[in-house]
C-alpha cells in the first residue's frame, strides 16, 4: 500500500467522520487513485460482512437476572431508610393534622361529606399495591380497551373514575379493580409497562387541583400523588420513575 | 486515564438512583457483554467480567453526571477486561503483537483454517488480532461508535482513532486472506 490516503484519510471517509472539505478533497483524490478506490470498495465489503456476519454477542438473559439480583443487594433498602422519616411523618401528621405535610408525602385524602379523617397512608396504599401483584388479584375487569373498562365500574363505585388508554405511549391499560383503602371503597386503573405494573388509585376528593406531587417511595415501590378535576390520583409501581411520571402527568393532562 | 471520571465509589444508592441506572446504564448490558466477550475472546469469562464491571459502574454512577452513558458504562467494561487480562492471562497482554504466532486457546488448527463459513472465518481473524486493535474494529463495526465515543472508551487521543482502525483493518484483512504462519513471519 503505498497511498497516504488508503492508510488514512479513507477510513475517516468510510467511517464518516472527515469533515466537509477534508471529504470533497478525498473524493478528489479518490477520481484519479485506483488504489484508494479499491481499497474502499475492499474495506465496504469487509465492513458489510463484519456487520452482517452476526458476530455481535448479546447478554444472555441469566446475566440481566444477575445483574438485577446484585442491583437489588446493593441498593438501600427503602424500607429501613424510610422507617424513621415515616414515624416523624406519622407523629408530625397526629400534632399538626392538618395538610401542611401534603407536599412531603402521602397528604391526607379528601375526606369526602363530613366523613371523619380516614388517613389512608403509604403503607395501606404500598399493601394494596403488593396485593394486587398477588396471582389472580390484579384486576376485576379485563381491558380490551378504555370502553370495557369504564363502564364496569358504573355502580360499583359512586363516582366515575376517568378511564383512559395509553397504549399508544407505551402504557396499554390492563383492566380495572375495586380496592378498599382505609375503608373507602377505590377505583384502580391498571397500566403496563413493559413487564411492570403500574396501580392507579383513584377517588374522589373536594380538595383544590394540586400539581403531580414530588415522588414518594416505600419498600422499592415508589408514587406519584396528585388532585385534579374533583378527584384523587395516586400511581404506584416498581417501574422506573421517568416511566412513572410520564404516565403520571399522560392522566394529568 | 482519559474521558471520564469515573467518580468516587459508594457500595450503596437509593432506589431513585437505581431507577436512573436501570434507565441509563443497564439498556447497555448488551454493549458491555459484546466487548468483553471479544476482549477476552472467551464467552464464559466475558459473562463475569461484564457482570463485574456493571456492578462496579454501579458503585461508580455517582460520578456519573449525564453525558454518553454507552461510552462511559464501556470504558469501565474495557478496564475491567484489562485488568482481568493482566491478572489470567498476562502473556497475551505482554506479547501483544507476537499473538499471531500464537493462535488462542480454543483455536484448533482445523479452525484456523480457512473454513467456507464466512461468520466462523471473520471470528477467527478477528481474534487472531491484538486487542487493541480488536477493541476498536469491535467498538467501530459492531458497536457503531463514533470516533469520539472510541477515544473515550479506550483511552486514545481522538487524533489517532482513525489510524488506530486503518492498521487494525489492515490486520484484519490480511489475517482473512492469508494463513497465519506466514502472517506472524511477514509481519514481526
């Protein structure tokens, strides 16, 4: 090989990374060198070859499992790191009652008509969440789409959840179930996301609108709480919290 | 050590990491298992090395402040694979450019020879050559990174990228074409 160019300007020319003026000069040069012009052709076909040939080696799905597990291990346990920020909560919500803490974590649901304060916490939403993972408790109704599952709930509840679709983002709505948190009875819209499951409680409250709250988190579940339009929303899931938001502001809207 | 900084280590992250890094990190496992494998030319070992290094980038991801995260979670997969290299097979580090007189492991003279199956044929001109040039026809053609995602990961001033892939192919070439007896005593 005895052309400067085929020993370098020619790959940054295959490989696209000349810029404008040092390319025009190569294509110059490549009219009158049959040299480089085999060589590229040369080099074309070993690329084509290098790409087509399968060689790419993927991770096998035990290695992701792995990883996951070690992922696991490694991470703080939401759970103990949480305990002691939960208790001042518990014990910060018992003196100052009213919804000063609403911003930080799970506020105190509309409580409807006059009912007496029925808190329901993190923790009865964080069981309610577990227990719908649990074989055969995911939901009531099967969703061929949002018109299967909204009319379903009309009469087991007294008050229409907003049921929508998102498929089309990426978060295809499962079904619909009927859940009892602290008492009251609760629609939940359940979403999909990839392989994760996300539980939409939601209920109806007379508090004003509020903006999609700061996350939450407890024993690796993590949430999203807000109010809007009369009604109280809270979407619970393992899913990361990107995916999480992006459902959570898709109802918002 | 050029690129990034990898940051300081921490053995634990909260759950709103671990989010970012199952979002940001972890969709490279692929990437990173593909480059240990061919760093190592070894499928088993390339499966505990890539494992290692995921959970080191894991440690690491506090110093990790956005950017490329392919060519960051990368760069610690090549270091990983060096270092295991130095400590199981330090020969093959030291005697780099001997590696042809001396086809790998695994590799049955029946295999070095030229066989009709093309994928078989480049597998093993591939892993004929040493890993520097390995490592970046592997991050070039089968990663499809940029010249500058190659620089950062292998430590190499971005000015050299493109002769580092010119000799590298023309390794590849010719460890394709010709056998590799005549190749080791042509070429050292």
């Amino acid at each position: 090989m005895s052309c400067d160019y085929a020993r370098t300007a020619l790959h940054g020319y295959l490989d696209g990374e000349l810029d404008a003026a040092r390319s025009a000069e190569f294509e110059r040069h490549l009219e009158n060198c049959r040299e480089c012009t085999n060589t590229l052709a040369e080099q074309e076909s070993l690329r084509s070859s290098l790409q087509r040939s399968g060689l790419y080696e993927q991770a096998p799905l035990s290695l992701r499992k792995t990883i996951r597990a070690e992922l696991e291990r490694g991470t703080s346990s939401p759970a103990k790191r949480w305990i002691p920020d939960w208790r001042w909560i518990t014990a910060a919500a018992s003196i100052v009652v009213v919804a000063t803490i609403a911003w930080y974590a799970w506020p105190r649901p509309g409580t409807g008509a006059g009912t007496a304060a029925a808190p329901f916490t993190a923790a009865e939403m964080i069981d309610a969440h577990i227990r719908s993972l649990q074989p055969g408790h995911l939901t009531d109704i099967a969703s061929t789409d949002q018109h299967t599952v909204k009319p379903w709930f009309n009469g087991k509840l007294d008050f229409a959840p907003p049921v929508k679709d998102f498929a089309d983002e990426g978060f295809p709505l499962v079904g619909g179930r009927l859940d009892v948190l602290a008492g009251r009875n609760v629609g939940v819209l359940v979403y999909a996301r990839r392989k994760h499951i996300i539980n939409v409680f939601v209920l109806p409250t007379k508090e004003p609108d509020t903006p999609i709250h700061p996350p939450g988190l407890r024993q690796g579940y993590q949430w999203f709480h807000w109010r809007r339009q009369g009604m109280e929303y809270c979407a619970v899931s393992d899913v990361s919290l990107a995916d999480l938001h992006e459902l959570a502001q898709l109802i918002y809207q | 050590m050029s690129g990034f900084d990898q940051g300081s280590s921490s053995d634990v992250l909260d759950v709103h990491e671990r989010a970012r890094f199952e979002q940001l990190v972890l969709p490279h496992l692929d990437a990173a298992c593909n480059l240990a494998r061919w760093l190592l030319r070894s499928r088993e070992d390339s499966e505990d090395v890539a494992q290692e290094a995921m959970l080191r980038a894991y440690r690491f991801f506090r110093g990790f402040h956005g950017g490329d995260a392919r060519a960051w979670v990368l760069q610690i997969v090549r270091n990983t694979c060096y270092t295991w290299l130095e400590k199981n097979r330090p020969v093959e580090l030291m005697t780099e450019f001997d590696e042809e007189l001396h086809p790998q492991q695994g590799a049955s003279p029946e295999s070095l020879a030229i066989a009709g199956d093309n994928r078989e044929r480049l597998r093993r001109a591939l892993e004929t050559l040493p890993p520097r040039f390995r490592e970046v026809l592997v991050l070039r053609e089968l990663e499809g990174c940029s010249y500058k995602e190659i620089a950062a990961i292998t430590a190499i001033p971005i000015g050299t990228v493109m002769s580092a892939l010119a000799r590298a192919r023309q390794r590849l070439q010719r460890a394709l074409t010709q056998a590799p007896a005549q190749e080791a005593s042509r070429e050292l």
